[in-house]
C-alpha cells in the first residue's frame, strides 16, 4: 500500500526539512544565507614517522546546514 501526502514542510532543522503531516525528510534547499558558524568537531591527519601533520577544524551552519572545513598547519 502506497501513502499519498500533499507534503507541508517546516522550518529547516539540522539541514533537512520534515513534513509535518507524514514526517518525511528532504535535503533543505540552498538558499542565500547569513551563516552562523559554529564549531562541529576536529580532524587530525597525519603519518606515524613522517613529519606532516594536519588539523582540519569543522564547521556547520546553524541556520542552513551547510559544512565548512578550514585547515590549521
């Protein structure tokens, strides 16, 4: 049996949009936004006997989801 639902998105929450009558999610749409950037987690890479290392500090955007990545030496 297939469910038919004339969706009504809400507001974008962790990047998605969720209907508000069957609760299915969809990516939110790219939008011009004034981002807020808060730090989501960090990333190390690096060798065991090598000298290079880096460290890769992660972004996410509190209003539209959208992930920045900015490289530390």
């Amino acid at each position: 049996m297939i469910n038919f639902c004339f969706h009504k998105f809400g507001k974008v929450e962790n990047g998605y949009q969720y209907c508000q009558k069957c609760g299915i999610a969809v990516a939110a749409p790219k939008i011009n936004c004034n981002h807020k950037w808060e730090f989501a987690y960090e990333q190390g890479v690096g060798t065991i006997f090598g000298n290079t290392y880096k460290r890769i500090m992660v972004y996410r955007c509190v209003h539209c989801g959208e992930i920045k990545r900015e490289e530390l030496k």
